[in-house]
C-alpha cells in the first residue's frame, strides 16, 4: 500500500518550495526537497560589468542578507586586485556583519520559529498572546537594521561599503547612540534566551551530519578568513576558499531547481550550528553559558538545533557588537579615504558566513576591472541535501503514522535551517575543458 505526504508550500521561509514523501508499505521509499524558483541569472547579469557596480547589484539577490552578498562580492573583488584595507576598515566590516546576524537571527527565531513550538500558525496571532515577547523582538531587528544603516548607509542594501574600504566612517554621536542601543539590546536578549530555553523539546531526527564553516580568522566571526572547516565524525578537514568546488562537488537532481552539494559524497549542513559546531572555542564565557542554558550539547545530532544556535549566536554578536563599538570609540574613529584599487587581470574567490552559513563569491576579471566570469553560490543551495536527509530521517524515526504529526515536524525541520529559497537556484556555464 502506497501514500504520499506532500506538501505544496512552506510556510514562514523566503521563497517558494515544498516537501514530498512517499511511502510503501508503511517505509519510505522516497523523500524530495523541491525548490521550484526560477534560475536568479545574477552571474550573466554582472558580466561585463565594472568591479565598481558588482557589490550593489548582488546585494540584491536577498533582502535579509544583502550585507552578506555586498561583503562578500567586495572581498573576492580586493582578492582579485590585490587590494588589503586598514584594521579600521576590516573591524567596521565585522560590525556590519553582526548587524546583519542580529537582525536575521531576530526574525526568524521569533517570527518564523517561535510559533511552531507554541502551536501558532503565524507570529501575528502569536502577538495576541505573547506582545511583550514580539516587541521585545522587533526591537532587536531594529537594533539590527540600525547597525547596517549607521554603518552600511542604509538599513538594507548597503550602499556605504565598497572596494578599498567606506564611502564615510560613522561620526562619534553615531557610534555613542549605537553603543547605548547595544546595552538595551544585550538587555532584552537575556529575556529572549529565558523564553526560548523554556520551549518545548523538538527531537524529531537523531542524524550523524556533516558541518561546514569557514574558519574565522580573530575570534568568531562572519566576514574574515580564507578556508573552510569541514567537520565529519570528530575528524576535521580545511580545504582553501580558491578549492570550493572540492566540497560544494554541486549536482543537478531532477526534482530541485537547485543543484545538491556534496563532500566525499555526503550532504553536509552549513549555518549557525555548523558554525558552533567547528568554532565554538572561539566564543568566551558568557555565550557557553547560553548554551548550557538552552541544553545545547555539540556536537548535535539534531537539525532543529540551529534554532538554539541562533539563539547563542545573537547573545553573542550583541556582545561583540558593543566590544566593536567601543574598540572605535577607544582608538577614536578615523576619517579615513578608502584604499585606491588598481584595476588587473585576475580571478578573486571570497567565502563568508551569511546568517544562514557559508556564501561563495568567485569572480575572474579583465585588464579593464570588468567581470568576465562569476559564481554565487548561497547557503540554501549548500544546504538543499541535507535538508532532504534530515527530512528522510525525521520521517523514518517518527515512530507515528499521523500525517498532520509528520506533517509539523516536515515543516520544523526545514524552518529550522531558516532557508533562503529564492536565492538557492543558479545556473553557470562551466568551461572547464577549454
């Protein structure tokens, strides 16, 4: 006897996609994460461009991580020209950063997350019972925005950071007033980590999984670093950004728009338990403690723990934000010109933690500074297998045949990588053979 659950649209995720199982004489014979959005062709959009435009066009690939695709894009662009920028320029880089973590941690944590665990079907009918708890997070969004807009000239899309450094630096009145933000913010995190350490359990997949993160260079971070660390069984491998294509091994599936990835044939996870999972050593005192006051014990076997590990993640970039702030403060703020960039010949690779986990930016330019070949691949795409094999376990050790049970656990697990969907699908031509 066969069945199939499937469901036609996920709710409470960016973008468009679906969950299909089928099952035969009660096992599962198969289980598809199906993405059905339309190819983005960012790559052929910039081609031909100048290094000058790229950032701003490719921050408008997401919305909620056009910080990621700006930092990211200018990076690989400064590897390509060579280009190395002032410790001022690379700490207002970290900052931004951390904005850009603090407010997309904020919303999905509370406003795609939190409602599954408290039986809501959406955060404006959660807010009729809990208001203190949504205010309290769209404060925390705010305090994020405001970062990227002090810093990055605007709350999304930031047009303020570009090769070589920033159009402006932040003035000193800019920086006191996002300091005492940061102080109410750490405030209010301490309530949201009390909240979310009193959810119910969510144990609906114990999985041996594979992580990927890049290895932050200065403590824990998001934007510095060149190698990627892969963590399989206890075992750790560091593979260089300029060898991506050695782990990401993309492939098409007849039943995803977007290509699945792979390392030594297995899916791996990428994201912020990925990220605590392989640097969580980096991270000082205070943030361990919010581990252990949300149980989170790593390595996990769990994928419904990347809520957890957000929840970590933003008490802690809250902290590093204000140490960042005040480092500024401190040595006081220069009013620094941006490095001049001398255009080359040259390919530049660049890999980052977006709030969903490592994004890749490849670029190879001509003797002019204009793009001649370019790959994006984001952390939805990266994660696009093991969501399915996440899916495939839940379903598997669900030890139930209720389908609106299997259904909500379905729905929790992909909820819980906080997918980006829309911005999962790219096509690139490779000429390898040329």
């Amino acid at each position: 006897m066969s069945s199939t659950i499937r469901i036609e649209h996920l709710a409470r995720v960016e973008g468009h996609g679906g969950v299909t199982v089928m099952m035969e004489d009660g096992a599962v014979s198969d289980v598809r994460f199906d993405i059905f959005e339309g190819a983005r062709l960012v790559e052929t959009l910039v081609r031909g461009r100048s290094y000058e435009d790229v950032s701003q066009i490719l921050s408008r690939i997401c919305a909620i991580c056009s910080v990621a695709h700006a930092l990211t894009s200018i990076k690989a662009t400064e590897r390509a020209f060579g280009v190395q920028v002032s410790p001022q320029t690379n700490l207002l880089r970290d900052l931004l950063f951390r904005g850009e973590n603090i407010e997309s941690h904020a919303l999905h944590l509370f406003f795609l997350a939190l409602p599954d665990y408290l039986g809501y079907p959406s955060a404006i009918a959660l807010a009729r019972d809990y208001p203190d708890a949504v205010k309290m997070a769209l404060r925390m969004k705010q305090l994020g925005n405001t970062i990227q807009e002090v810093i990055g000239g605007r709350a999304v899309h930031p047009v303020n950071a570009i090769v070589g450094g920033f159009g402006r630096v932040p003035a000193e009145d800019q920086l006191i007033a996002l300091r005492e933000a940061l102080l109410a913010g750490i405030k209010d995190c301490r309530t949201a980590i009390d909240l979310l350490a009193a959810l119910p359990a969510a144990d609906y997949c114990d999985a041996d999984t594979v992580f990927a993160a890049l290895d932050s260079e200065g403590g824990y971070g998001y934007f510095h670093g060149d190698e990627v660390t892969i963590v399989s069984n206890g075992e750790r491998t560091q593979i260089p950004a300029d060898q991506y294509r050695t782990f990401t091994s993309e492939r098409a599936v007849p039943h995803s728009h977007a290509k699945h990835s792979s390392f030594n044939g297995r899916p791996f996870m990428v994201g912020a338990l990925a990220r605590l999972t392989a640097h969580h050593n980096k991270l000082d005192a205070s943030a361990h403690e919010v581990m252990a006051r949300l149980g989170l014990a790593l390595p996990s076997a769990n994928p419904m723990d990347n809520n957890k590990a957000q929840a970590v993640e933003l008490s802690a970039d809250l902290h590093l934000a204000l140490d960042a702030v005040d480092q500024l403060l401190d040595s006081g703020i220069q009013d620094e010109a941006p490095v001049e960039v001398q255009r080359r010949a040259g390919a530049g690779t660049a890999i980052t933690e977006a709030p969903r986990g490592i994004l890749i930016h490849s670029y190879s330019y001509d003797g002019d500074g204009k793009i001649t070949a370019a790959d994006v691949i984001t952390p939805t795409a990266l994660n696009a297998a093991s969501v399915e094999d996440h899916l495939r376990c839940s379903v598997r050790q669900a030890g139930t045949s209720d389908t609106a049970e299997l259904t909500k656990r379905l729905e929790m697990i992909v909820r819980a990588y906080d997918p980006c969907i829309s911005c999962s699908v790219h096509l690139v031509r490779r000429r390898d053979a040329e």
